[in-house]
C-alpha cells in the first residue's frame, strides 16, 4: 500500500469524534440490567450497602462514558448520569410491564425468571428502553451503540428514537423492524420479521415522522409490513402474517393476507 493510504488513515484517526468503545458502552448497560435484575447472575447475595455500591459505580462508569464522549460539547454529564439514576425506578418498573405482557402472552413462557434469563425479545426491549431514556436525556451517539448491540445479539433493530409504550410483547423476534419515529401504545404484541418503516428514505425527510403509529392492544403477525408516517393501526386490531399496509386502519379491524394455495396431489403407486 502506499504512503498516500496511510497518510489518509492517520488523519481520519486523528478527525474522528472520540468515543468508548461499542464494547465497553454494551458492558455498562449489561452490567446494569444485571443490577436489575440479579436473576441473570449466579445467586448474587449483596448486602444492602453493596447494592448501593454497585449502583454508585454503575452511575460512575456512565459518567465515564459521557464524558469520554466529544461529540456533545453543551452537555452537563453529570446532570445526564444523575438524571438517569433518579429515574431509573421508573424505567425498571417499565421493563417490569414487558415482562408481564410476556407472561401473559406467552404460553411456553413458564415464568418471569425464565423469561428475564432466556427471551431475545424481552432483552431487546430492554436494552432499547435504556438507549431511549439517554436519548431523551439528549446523549448522542450512546443510544444508537446500545440499539445495535442489541440487534446484533437478538436480531431485533429497535432505533432508540422510536416512542414504546407499555406492556409490549416480542415473540421470537428475530428480522423485527422498529424504525425512528415509530410510535408503539400499550399492550402491543409483534411476532417475528416485522416491519414498522417508512414509506420513502428521502434524506430531506429526516425530520418528519416517516414510520406508522400503532394503537393499544394491537397485535401484528409474523412478516407482516407497515409503512408509513401518516399510517395508523386503531386500537384493538389484529394485523395478519405478511400483510402489507400503507394506509391507516380503524380501531377493531382485522387485516389478513388472502393467497392463493396450491394443493399438490400425490398418488401412491403399487
């Protein structure tokens, strides 16, 4: 290679915004879903003041982490980490809903435990709803780091800006697309290779909301597409497997794919 290849990349090395790495951002947030939820360790017994410790070292390591960030000149780190942490009850209790819609949705899941161990899409949720309150928090870069980490463990590409109610149910979830300015309601069950997206990827439209709204207590199948900005799925509808919609949908509505089936005949010969 010549001196001109090299020259380049040291240059770029040199311009580039400084960042941790995506593996040490991923470790804070496991290690903090690990705090949470102590059921993912091997029979964790801390004592009160170790668990106060912990939480103090996590809210540490995230301010670490903000600050090692250039890329937000204007922001006050340790207001974001401490807002954070005084929030965090809220957000845990909110992880909780998802948990619940799982085990009430789920009938293999046998119980929370198995579900906060094992499920990609509990994991998935909550890895994009601690990307989403830094999000809020006006944190840059972070988030995003977060939401494809998880997709890359879980197969499920949640942006951080999407807006997630409650009680949100992921079966399987592998393929499952959650677009920027997606906006999901309360008790929303999705199965695997879904698409909330956006009807056009024009650049110009960067600032506009380009992926559908989902009403409460809708579930929507496997493959199923929905696209679109000004879309809108009512409340209580059920969106079949592989449908695919770019207009809006009234409360209580049931939209399903009608193929054509091909039935194959085989005889048996003696």
């Amino acid at each position: 290679m010549n001196e001109e290849f090299y020259l380049h990349l040291y240059h770029k090395q040199n311009l580039k915004e400084a960042i941790p790495s995506n593996r040490e951002i991923a470790e804070w947030a496991v290690n903090l879903l690990n705090l949470v939820y102590p059921e993912r360790l091997t029979q964790p017994e801390y004592s009160l003041e170790e668990i106060r410790e912990l939480f103090r070292q996590s809210q540490e390591g995230l301010l670490g982490i903000l600050k090692a960030t250039k890329a937000c000149g204007q922001c006050d780190n340790e207001v974001i980490a401490g807002t954070f942490y005084r929030d965090l009850p809220e957000l845990y209790r909110r992880m909780n809903t998802d948990i619940t819609a799982t085990l009430n949705g789920d009938p293999a899941a046998k119980s929370e435990f198995e579900i906060i161990r094992t499920y990609p899409g509990f994991l998935g949720i909550s890895l994009y709803r601690i990307a989403h309150q830094l999000l809020v928090l006006g944190v840059p870069l972070i988030p995003r780091v977060l939401t494809e980490y998880a997709h890359s463990i879980t197969g499920i590409d949640i942006h951080p800006g999407a807006k997630i109610g409650e009680y949100l149910f992921i079966d399987h979830g592998t393929g499952i697309v959650i677009g920027e300015t997606t906006v999901i309601g309360d008790h929303v069950k999705l199965y695997q290779g879904v698409t909330l997206g956006a009807l056009s990827v024009e650049k110009f439209m960067a600032n506009t909301k380009r992926h559908p709204t989902i009403g409460d207590h809708v579930i929507i199948y496997s493959g199923a597409t929905i696209l679109g900005g000004d879309t809108f799925i009512g409340h209580n509808s059920i969106i079949g497997g592989n449908v695919w919609l770019t207009k809006s949908v009234l409360p209580d509505s049931t939209v399903y794919h009608q193929s054509a089936m091909k039935v194959i005949e085989t005889k048996n010969k003696i």
